[in-house]
C-alpha cells in the first residue's frame, strides 16, 4: 500500500531542496505515516489503519465509528 493516510487523505508531496547557491534539487516531504490498532466498541474488533498523527486527533476528537464512515465516504478507506 501506497504511503496515503486513511483519515485524512494526504498523501507526500515532492519538492526542492535549495542550496545557498540556489541549485535545486528534488526531494520527497514525507508524512508522519503510522500502522495503528483501534479498538471498534460497535464491531468489537480491532481496526488496523495507516495514520498520520494528525488522523490520530481526528479519531480522538470525533470517535472511530464517525470517522472512519466519514473516511469511507471519501473514499480514503475500504473496510469490511
């Protein structure tokens, strides 16, 4: 699987490293990705998905159940 969080849907993005010289050279801004275990109160099962922190506060703020089915909505999910 591609590095994309599941929650929020970002993905990396590509830009440039700038010398003083001002030569520019490519690089990857990469995210702050984790593999992480939920526990699902409606399923009683555990959920693993790939999170950046920021998906982490999310689910803390709004619940799982919520935004998974909103993630799921987006697109950015397929759970079973």
């Amino acid at each position: 699987m591609s590095k994309v969080c599941q929650i929020t849907g970002r993905k990396r993005m590509k830009g440039n490293n700038v010398a003083h010289s001002k030569l520019r050279t490519k690089r990857d801004f990469s995210l702050n990705l984790k593999t992480k275990k939920f526990w699902s109160e409606e399923e009683q099962r555990f959920i693993t998905l790939k999170v950046t922190c920021k998906g982490m506060r999310i689910i803390e703020k709004n619940g799982l159940e919520a935004t998974v089915r909103e993630a799921q909505k987006k697109g950015y999910v397929d759970l079973v």
